[in-house]
C-alpha cells in the first residue's frame, strides 16, 4: 500500500540480556522488580487473590510448560500470578488488576474450560483488548503508562478452574510472546492498534499513517491507494480533549471526488470496504470544533478471506460503486 501525500485546503525481538522467566509474589513487588535487573514493571493484583500450590491434587492449566517454552525462546519476563478461581459453564466475572507502565501480556490457562475468554476493560467502561478465540488459552496484551483495569473472564464452554497470569516484557517481544501463545492474541499498543476486536478479523496496522491540522470548513484530503483481494478500514481519530463527542467527519473519495463511503461523525471514525479493483483516492476529514484539530488517520487491512469479505464488515457504509470507479 501506497500512502501518498497530504493536501491541505483541498476543498520479534530480544532483550539481549539473559532471558528467564522471574515469577513474583505480590508481596514482594518491589524487590522482586529489583531482582529481575531492569525487567519492565510488572503487573501488580489490586487485591489479595488466592496462591496456587503446584503440587495441589488435579490443578494444572499448563503454565510450567507454557513458561518452559517461553525460556527456550530467550523472552526476558518478569511474571505474576493475578487470579486463581472457578467458573459454572457460560457463567463470567471480572478481576481488578493494576498494570504497570510498559507491556504486559495477561494469560489465562483453564482446566475443565473449553473455551475461556479475557476482555480487558478501563475503569470507565472503554473496552481495551479481548481475546474471544475458540481455545483455553486466551491472551491480552496492553502498552502503556501504569494504570487500573478490570480483566474478564468467561467460561464459554465448559466449567473448571482459570488461573490468570501478567507477563511484563519489552514492547518489541509483543510479536515472539504472541508466537509462543498461540493464536491471535488480543493487543491494545495505543491509538495506532485497530480498535477492539479488529485484529481478531483479520486487520492489521499498514505501515504508514498521517496526521494533520484540520481547520473548521477546510476539509483535508489524505491520499491512499487500495488494493483488490483485501479489505480496508481507515480510522480517523484524536485525542485532543473536546466537548463535542461529534468532532471529526470523514469519507472515502474516489481520485474524482466521489463519495465511495460515509460513516456518521464522531470522535473516532471508521470507514471500511472491500474492493473489487485496485484504486486510488483519498480520505477526506473534516472538524466542526470552531478552531484547528489534529487528527490522525490510519489504515488498516486484512487478506478478504480472513476477514470475510463485506460480510466480516461491521461498520460503516459496504462498497457500492468502489469497484466501478478506476
């Protein structure tokens, strides 16, 4: 994909030192981070949860193979244990953990539960990473400053006992852990990620994304090409601070102008398709704040088979006329 210029007023990597797998109490939190020499911090429970005795009768969800595998792939984490507890079938709850600053990857191991699901939630409800595949072996993986979240667990098949774990470890082994978990993990790294649930669809982040000042009845053009036998979504979003939950509208233009796909404004703008021929165009944003706004907007794009084509879609106008247009 080819991101082309920006027209304004148009009208797995490896920590390099011994790798090993340091487990913590949350007890001892602070000695521990200095005994991991340099280890990212690592994800402190909220609360007091139960501790688990590898040597108790009939509990084992697989987490000292799982940490063996980890050391022969030479990742450096520092682990913690977050929750120990029992689900009925299709039955959930919900755990609070505090995160801290860098990457954690929170992992569930279940025995008895076919299909066990982590939802990683804020405080005020905003949904950050979920892992919804079809296994026992759910994992999440959020980047960032320190923070409080709530983890949710559910049993979507079966009923047994899940143990949650946190991983703490460079923003560069996201990928070489992902690989060791199996799947498709969950992962939130920041505005740049595809929105919740997107990665499990097939969409990743393209290489190049624009941001820019967007002036009130100025609307700006960011140029992109799309290629036949994938979808597309671009998002269009900003984080600066505003009243208005209605800032940014958006649209996909054809290199003539015409609209191939609308979605209604908002603080974070989704337009998707899937096209028939390769083309060309440009996202056109626009603001209704009086002043300027920086918004970025950022492409993402999975192969139609994985995503499913216009039926795998979940937002935003399908897209008629796209393939029509050169």
């Amino acid at each position: 994909m080819d991101w082309g210029s920006v027209a304004m007023n148009a009208g797995t990597g490896r920590t390099g030192r011994r790798p090993a797998v340091v487990q913590c109490s949350s007890a001892f939190l602070s000695a521990c981070l200095v005994c991991a020499c340099g280890a990212a911090p690592r994800p402190v429970p909220s609360g007091s949860p139960p501790t688990v005795d590898p040597a108790e009768p009939g509990l084992d969800v697989g987490f000292d193979a799982f940490e063996r595998a980890l050391a022969h792939a030479e990742l450096a984490v520092v682990s913690t244990e977050l929750h120990v507890g029992f689900l009925p079938a299709r039955e959930r709850m919900t755990v609070p953990v505090r995160l801290g600053a860098g990457c954690t990857s929170v992992v569930g191991r279940a025995q008895g539960i076919r299909d066990l699901d982590l939802a990683l939630y804020l405080p005020d409800g905003t949904l950050l990473a979920e892992d919804t595949q079809v296994d026992a072996h759910p994992t999440v993986q959020v980047c960032g400053a320190a923070r409080s979240v709530w983890v949710q667990v559910a049993a979507y098949a079966g009923a047994g006992t899940f143990e949650l774990r946190g991983y703490a470890h460079d923003e560069a082994a996201l990928d070489a852990f992902a690989e060791v978990v199996g799947g498709r993990p969950g992962r939130h790294r920041g505005v740049n990620d595809p929105p919740p649930g997107a990665v499990q669809r097939g969409f990743g982040r393209e290489e190049r994304r624009a941001k820019v000042m967007v002036a009130h009845g100025v609307p700006t053009l960011v140029a992109i090409r799309w290629t036949a036998g994938r979808c597309w979504m671009a998002q269009a979003r900003t984080d600066q601070p505003r009243s208005d939950a209605r800032l940014i509208r958006a649209r996909l233009v054809d290199a003539r102008g015409g609209v191939l796909v609308d979605e209604a404004p908002g603080a974070l703008v989704q337009l998707q398709w899937c096209p028939r021929e390769d083309g060309e165009g440009a996202i056109e944003v626009g603001v209704t704040d009086p002043g300027s706004v920086e918004v970025q907007v950022t492409l993402y794009s999975g192969r139609e088979d994985e995503v499913g084509g216009e039926a795998g879609l979940w937002q935003g106008n399908r897209s008629e006329g796209v393939a029509d247009e050169p």
